[in-house]
C-alpha cells in the first residue's frame, strides 16, 4: 500500500489554493485575476483540479459558476486546511512592518463610515503594505468566515458559536439631538416611541 506521503507527491497542493480562490469568486476570470493569472492558465488548473477530483467541480451559468455538491464539501474543509499549512510554513513573529497580506473586513453600512477610514490610516501606519477590502455585511457573517471569504467581521450581534474569536469593541447609545425649541424638549422624560412620531433629519452610527 502507498504512504500517504507517496500519495500526495503525485498531486500539486497549488491545485488547493486555486479551487480555495475559484470557490470565493465564483468567477474564472475574477479567480485568474486574484492569483495574476490569464484566463486562460486559470481555465487549464480548473481542468487540472476537475481530473484530480474526477468531478466537474463547477457548473457554468450566465453570472458565474456554481460549485456542485463534491466542490462544496471541500470548501467546507479548505479553510482548516490551508490555515494549517500557513500556520507549518510561517513560525516566525508576525511583523505588520512587513506584512503585505490581503484581508477583507464585513462592516454595517451604517458603522462603515465611522470604523473604516480609521482603521485604514492606522493600518497604513503600522503595516504599510497590507491590502484591506471592505465587504458588504451579511445577516449573520458566520458562514463566510467559515469559508474564509470574509477574515473579519464587524457584528452586533454575540457569536453562537465558540468555533469564532470575538473581541469587543465597544458599546453604542442612542443619542437624538433636536433643536432646543423642539416640542420634546419641554418633557422630563422622552422615549423612544415618543421619538419615532417626529420625523428625523439624518441617522448616524
């Protein structure tokens, strides 16, 4: 019987970062431009990895591909996998002075404006080279985390699971300014609901 070792001498492990990126894309050409291939070099590994697999992987549609149901129990191992692989090939101390890594960040809309532009100039300052994209948020983050398509999330909400890091950030109050004439401001005590029959001008996070 084989090794495992003589296994997998036999198989380009590239084959993995590929499929990892073909399945956060959707896109062939989108995935070729993420690892600065041409198309056409990202269409011969796609073919690569459908001989490997002896599945097709993908299914063409008029957006994109879709991956079928042999691609997607891979995807569902990859992230574990490739982290670990990283983890083997990168002991040494993380030095953000150096670091040139892409990551992509899930932030509520309403709170983009006020996270993103500091967090960037703060990245700038202390690693110069790092690439950070801004994600549309999701109503629950946890299955693109799971996949690696987002590396962070912003949520308000607590995770269910323990499989997630989380680190607080902070907390938000709600604060309604209006003018000093305002008919509110003659009362002691002013809800919500109060609040809400008035109409606002702008809403801020």
């Amino acid at each position: 019987m084989d090794l495992l070792e003589q296994k997998l001498s036999r198989i380009d492990l590239n084959l993995l970062v590929s499929l990892s990126v073909l399945l956060k894309e959707k896109s062939v050409s989108r995935a070729a431009e993420r690892l600065y291939l041409s198309q056409s070099a990202m269409s011969r590994t796609l073919q690569r990895l459908r001989d490997v697999f002896d599945d097709p992987l993908f299914h063409r549609t008029a957006t994109g591909i879709i991956p079928t149901e042999k691609a997607q129990s891979i995807e569902i191992m990859l992230p574990d996998l490739l982290q670990n692989l990283e983890n083997i090939f990168q002991q040494q101390k993380f030095d953000p002075g150096t670091c040139d890594k892409h990551f992509s960040l899930s932030i509520p809309s309403l709170m983009s404006h006020v996270f993103f532009l500091p967090l960037v100039q703060e990245v700038t300052k202390r690693a110069p080279a790092m690439q950070l994209t801004e994600l549309p948020v999701q109503v629950s983050p946890y299955k693109a985390l799971e996949s690696g398509f987002f590396d962070f999330a912003i949520h308000v909400e607590e995770p269910f699971d323990t499989n997630f890091t989380v680190t607080p950030l902070g907390k938000v109050f709600p604060a309604i300014f209006a003018h000093k004439d305002h008919p509110l401001a003659k009362h002691k005590h002013v809800t919500l609901a109060d609040c809400i029959q008035y109409r606002f001008l702008d809403l801020h996070i």
